[in-house]
C-alpha cells in the first residue's frame, strides 16, 4: 500500500507541477494524501471510457479505420462505447447500418481485404450469429486459402455473455465458439487497462478480431497508469495476466469473471488458501505457458468461465494443464462454468445459472481437500 | 448488320486494352488494328429503372481477335480440367466454366486495373481474365506449389490482390456483401474504380445479397452486381427457385440491365455503361443470360435436370467463340486459316502449361501452418497427434 502511495505521489506531484499551478512538494503531498481516501490510485477511468478513448487515438492515427454497427454514430452507441466519434471523425468514418448483420458484416470483410481497418460492432455478439459466416469462412480462413496473399485486418467487437434480466436470446457466451478457429485472434478484457491496450493491439493487427466486451463491466471503474493512457500503449495478444500472485492454487479466469475469481481470491485468503488468479486476455492464442507455470507452482488448477461447460474454454485449459503438467498436479483440475441451460429470465434461476463466488470458494476448497471453511473446524 | 470500318493493314504493336498479358504473346501481323470499329448486337438490352445503352458497340479488329484467342485459351482449359479430374489428377470439387466464356472476357474489356472482381466458386476463368496464367491455375487444381494459392486453397479459392481479383468464393452469395465491401474501400480511398460482385441465379435469391443491395444503395457504393444466370442452380431451373427469375429486376429500387451473356460485345457494352452509372449514382444489376455446357461442377453429368438437345443447341445458336469467329470472318478481319493458326497456338499454351503443371511438386509439410495469421507472435498450431506435432507458428 505505500509503495502504491509512493507512486501516487510521484503521478500526483508531476501533474501538479505540470498544470495544476500548485508548485511546492508539500501541497502536493496533501494532494496525494487526500486523493487516496478518495481512490485506491491514480487515475481511475471505465471500462467503456478506455474502449472509446482507444478507439477514437486509432481512428486518429490511422485514416483507414472506420467504425461501422448499429447506433454507433447519431445514437453515440447502443452502449455509448463509440460516443463522441461520430461528431469528430464525421459520418464518412463513423457509419450506422441497417439491422443486417450478414451484410454488413461482410461488408467490413471485403473493405478489410481491400486494405482499410474496419471496426465493426455487433450491438451484442448474439446478433452475430446471423453474421457469423463471414467471421469465419470469410475472415478468419482467408489469409490460409490464399497462400498468405489476402489478409483481414477487422476487429469484431461487442458485448459477450450475460448482462442482468435479458434472458436466454440475449445471454449466450461465445469465447469457445471463435477460440476454436485458426485464424481468428479472440480477445477478452477484464478491466481499463486489459480494454485500452488490447482494443489498440487489436486494431492495429493485420489478422480478423473477434473482441468480446461486457456489457456489466462497461461502468466499472478501474484505476490506471499514465503509461495506459498514452497514445502508444498497448498490451501483447496472446499474454495473460497474472492478476494476484498465489501459491495454493491457479484460478484462470476471463472478461466479468476476474472479477469474481479476485474476491473469491480475497475471501479464500482469510481461511488460508493462497490464490494465485490469471487473467487470460486472449483466448486464442491462449498463453498455456502462463497457464502451465502457475499450475506447475501451485498444483492445483481450477477454470472460471460464464458460458456453458461442454466444450468450453475451461475444458480446452484443463486439457492442457493435463497434457502439459499431469505430474505436478496435486488434485483433479476442475472448471466453474454457466449452468447447462438456456439463461432463464426469473432472478432467482438466472443466479442460479452463473457462477456465484461461493462456487468458486467451495470449488477451491474441494481441490485443497477441505469439505469447509477450516477456520470454523478449529474454533 | 450495320458496319462502319476505317482500319488499315499495319503491323502495329498491340497497345495493353484488356488482353490478358498470356495472349499478347502469340500476336499475328494481321488483324492488329486498334483503328474503331462499331458493331451492332443483335439481342436488345432489357432496362429496369434505367435507360439502355445502345446497341451499337465500338470495338476493333484486335480487340475481337483477343476475344477469341483469350476465350479459346479458357474454353481448352477448361476442357484440359475436365479431363484432369477424370483422371483424379483433381480432387474435390471443379466447377466448370465452358460456355460462359464471353462474360468474363466481354467484362475485362470495359474494366482496368483499378476495378475489383469478385465472383464465386466457377472461378478459373475470371482469374484468367484478371491476369492470372493458366500454369497457376492448373497447378492450384492439383494442389502443387506452384498454384496461385500455392495449392492451399483449390479450385473454389483461386485469388489475385495486385490484379483486383478478390476470389474464388465457396459459400453460396457470401461474395455479394464482400463485393460491397471492395466498393465501399473504393470509394473511401477515391480509388477511382469499380467493384464487380458476381453471383449466379442461384445465389440470386440469398438474403445477403438484398442486404448488400440495401446498404450499397443507401450509400452509393460504386458496385455492379452481375447476375451470371445460367438458368440452373445445381440441379434447380430458375423457374423452380426464383418467384420471379428476372433477376435484373431483383434490386427493386437498384436499377438493372439485362443481357446477351454469350456475345462479348453486348458484355462489355453493358459493363462500361454500369461502370459510369456505379461511379456517379451507385449500384446497379446486370443480368448475363449465359450457360454452361458442363453440370454444376465434375460430379454432376448436367442431364438429369436438362435435355441434351438443350445443350448442343446452346452450342449451336449461342456459343460465344463460334459468334467471335463468324464476327471475324464475316467483316473480313481474319480469315478462317488465321482463327485455325490462332487455336493451334492456344492449344499449345494449354498443353505446355499442363506439363509443366504436373512437374509441379507438392507443397511442403510445413506449409500445412504457414498463412493461417499475417502474425502469429509464436504462438502454436498443433498436429493430430500434439505430442508429436506441434509448432510454433512465426
């Protein structure tokens, strides 16, 4: 805690000398000292606001990204994520389509394969279903069936999973079904920082993106660095993070869902079990080398994921922590998922049909071998 | 037949026109002259929405003497193809475009370099008219290296970027809305060209296509959707897929034409027309009624939906080389020894190519993992066994 303070001050202290008027080291201690009752550190932005400012630095330094979907231009973004864009880059970059989903959706395709970088925004990726074979027979297989001659450099970007109350249509996740296909990059941020520097790396990839946001983590606010806000940050594809070092257990997690494996990991702390969770940022490359390290450290391996179970991301994980660190294991790897089930709309079930962080806990604690909360056996 | 001629018997060099470089190379002294020509079609345009163009075509005596050597080339090509899969030199699927010839050709004629095709999966000849060589596509049926997609993608996958061909489509009508998107970059970058976005009767009737006529229309995308109607999708007559099989009226409010697919000069005409109405106004249709003398690809015989009688008579009526070839007699612009020296030629280029085709070698191994990103960051690719195979992609 006081090194992050430190490094507060030092943010603090030079934005102060920089604009804010105020010179002596003193009042920029009081600064520093006040901001931190106010945030955990430094500057703090949402999950939307790092998506739109990301997008609109891209559109800034490259004339040939174009941002096309539904709403993104006079509506400002179904979700406000393209706010703004449509008044400074003007409606010849900033389109709002027709509800047609295969068409223009192919259509970001084909200008992708003359050579500009279209951003192409499904209102949510269940829509693109209707779309999706131009995600994959027309993007993704492009570049391979043409000897390397025709690439596709799109990002395909929108809200993935569940949100609250919108019941089964509008509820589905679809990591594992664009994760499987050669070709396609699949990218799945957590907070601002993971939002910023994989929408820029992204953007600027000569490959189709398929990028799956969340719509309940578009308001969250997370602080930030001054190197994430700078026009040249990025994040590499194909890394997770590690968000919380641990030595007990890995928990690999994605999108909404680090979240919870991080409270989870807080509250699994207090009993004893020292959690290390990974944030994967990318589903496909998926970084197993980051994956099969942890778990060789900790031995023991447990996925989060809010889609369904059956072939999902946490099977294709605990594949290859099996394949790759079967003899470090100390206890069955497990996955936490989505129930079986198409999402229902009553509160109650929809609870029912996501992870809960006590699955997590219990789930954790079943891999360390303890049936409860040890504290409570002891008292 | 109305003619109007002022040529002289020079041995001018051929100037570029639309002649695919491969047939530049077996030019004859005579019938050379670039000097205009204008030819009457017989077959009127029907409009939808627009007004026709005339009937009356300017051309010359070197631009129909490269229509009938370059659609000569495609038709022995094809012919060669035909054989090749018999003889499971082929596999998989091999559409065939015999009979169709003129379309392609007779477009090449009104477009440049600044133009986009893209087409379907009865692609081999297209990418010859876009400056491909017939070695390349020989080698890329085959699956050898040398092919233009270096054997990785096949008959239906056959591309070419620098020449503004963006393929060679498998899946039924998903090159409408691509083709709306080459327009859409056109038009964005002011590249000063226009995309032609062909599909045939039976994609016709695919959602994707109203979408992408919605959206090209809205935003007066410089596209041409051309309507390759040979009358039968697979096995299925027009009448028995399409409420309304005048496709040139399909696009509603997009304007359409509808054409003699098998003459080369009411193509080009129409193509031309199109392409100053796309650059100003917006998408339009075009209509070739074309046919094909092979079935829907190598596995179908084409006679189990339609009548043998059916077919030679096409051949006989409508053929496109054989109209070519009485054009170039008839007006004295070759005679029938020069056409005959012309086919020898064409067959030798197909023979020759074929050869060297089949000295082609596989692609590598490696190349199973090659192409799949433009960028990979090391990232791996695994074999059916992984344990065995597994690879870190560059």
């Amino acid at each position: 805690m006081v090194g992050a303070l430190g490094k507060n001050f030092a943010t603090f202290a030079s934005r102060l000398r920089g604009g804010h008027g105020c010179d002596t080291a003193a009042a920029a201690a009081v600064w520093a000292v006040s901001k931190r009752f106010m945030s955990s550190s430094g500057e703090s932005i949402t999950v939307r606001e790092a998506l739109n400012s990301a997008i609109d630095e891209e559109m800034s330094a490259d004339s040939k990204v174009f941002v096309m979907g539904e709403e993104v231009g006079e509506y400002q973004g179904a979700y406000k994520v393209t706010k703004g864009l449509l008044q400074k880059f003007g409606p010849d970059r900033v389109l709002d389509t027709p509800i047609t989903e295969a068409g223009f959706a192919g259509l970001g395709v084909g200008a992708a394969m003359y050579g500009l970088k279209p951003i192409v925004e499904f209102m949510t990726f269940n829509f693109a279903m209707q779309a999706i074979d131009h995600l994959i027979n027309s993007a993704a297989k492009t570049n391979y069936m043409s000897g390397g001659t025709i690439n596709v450099p799109i990002v395909f970007r929108g809200p993935n999973g569940a949100a609250a109350g919108v019941a089964a249509q509008h509820s589905q996740c679809f990591a594992a079904w664009y994760g499987q296909v050669p070709g396609l990059k699949v990218l799945v941020p957590y907070d601002a920082e993971d939002a910023r520097g994989l929408m820029k790396a992204a953007i600027r990839d000569p490959d189709p993106v398929v990028f799956l946001e969340n719509e309940l983590l578009y308001g969250e606010s997370f602080p930030v660095s001054k190197g994430v806000l700078d026009p040249s940050f990025t994040l590499p594809i194909g890394k997770a993070k590690i968000m919380r070092e641990g030595n007990d257990l890995t928990l690999v997690a994605f999108s909404k869902m680090v979240g919870y494996a991080l409270k989870a990991a807080d509250e699994l702390a207090k009993e004893g079990i020292s959690v290390e969770v990974i944030n994967l940022r990318s589903i496909r490359p998926l970084d197993r080398e980051t994956i099969n390290a942890s778990v060789r450290k900790t031995s023991r391996l447990l996925t989060l994921e809010e889609g369904w179970p059956q072939h999902g991301v946490g099977a294709e994980i605990c594949a290859s922590v099996v394949e790759e660190s079967f003899y470090y294991l100390d206890a069955p790897v497990e996955r936490i998922c989505g129930a079986d089930v198409p999402m229902p709309y009553a509160a109650n079930l929809e609870r029912l049909a996501v992870p809960q962080i006590d699955d997590i806990i219990r789930a954790a604690r079943r891999a360390c071998f303890r049936k409860e909360d040890m504290r409570q056996a002891t008292a | 037949m109305a003619l109007r001629q002022a040529w002289q018997k020079t041995g001018k060099a051929l100037n570029r026109g639309a002649i695919a470089p491969a047939v530049i190379a077996f030019a004859r002294p005579l019938s050379t002259s670039a000097d205009p020509i204008v030819l009457d079609i017989p077959v009127p345009f029907k409009g939808h929405n627009v007004e026709a163009p005339s009937q009356s075509v300017e051309t010359s005596a070197q631009e129909l003497v490269g229509f009938f050597k370059t659609m000569f080339v495609m038709r022995r090509m094809e012919i060669a193809a035909d054989s090749l899969y018999k003889s499971k030199f082929i596999r998989g699927f091999c559409h065939l475009y015999d009979g169709q010839e003129a379309v392609c050709v007779g477009m090449e004629a009104a477009l440049n370099e600044r133009d986009c095709i893209i087409t379907a999966y009865r692609d081999h000849c297209t990418h010859l008219g876009r400056g491909g060589s017939v070695l390349e596509v020989f080698a890329e049926l085959m699956g050898r290296k040398d092919g233009c997609s270096l054997g990785k993608g096949g008959s239906m996958h056959m591309y070419n970027k620098k020449g503004g061909f963006y393929g060679g489509n498998g899946i039924v009508g998903a090159q409408t809305p691509l083709g709306a998107g080459l327009a859409f970059a056109q038009k964005y970058l002011k590249a000063d060209g226009v995309t032609l976005a062909m599909y045939g009767d039976g994609a016709a009737n695919q959602g994707q296509l109203f979408e992408a006529m919605n959206i090209s229309a809205l935003w007066d995308l410089p596209v041409i959707y051309v309507c390759e109607n040979n009358h039968y999708g697979m096995g299925t007559a027009e009448w028995r897929s399409a409420k309304s099989p005048e496709y040139y009226k399909r696009g509603d409010y997009v304007p359409g034409l509808k054409v003699d697919g098998m003459d080369c000069l009411a193509v080009k005409q129409a193509v031309k027309f199109a392409k100053e109405h796309a650059l100003k106004n917006g998408p339009m249709v075009l209509e070739m009624d074309t046919y094909r003398y092979h079935g829907h690809s190598m596995s179908d015989p084409g006679s189990t939906y339609r009548t043998r009688d059916e077919i030679s008579g096409v051949r006989q009526e409508r053929d496109p080389i054989e109209r070519i070839r009485k054009l170039l007699v008839t007006h004295e612009l070759a005679s029938v020894a020069d056409l005959k020296a012309i086919e020898k030629e064409a067959k030798k280029e197909v023979e020759d190519a074929l050869a060297k085709a089949k000295e082609s070698p596989a692609p590598d191994s490696e190349e199973l993992f090659s192409h799949i990103y433009r960028k990979s960051y090391g990232s791996e690719a695994y074999g059916a066994d992984r344990k065995e195979v597994t690879v870190k992609l560059p």
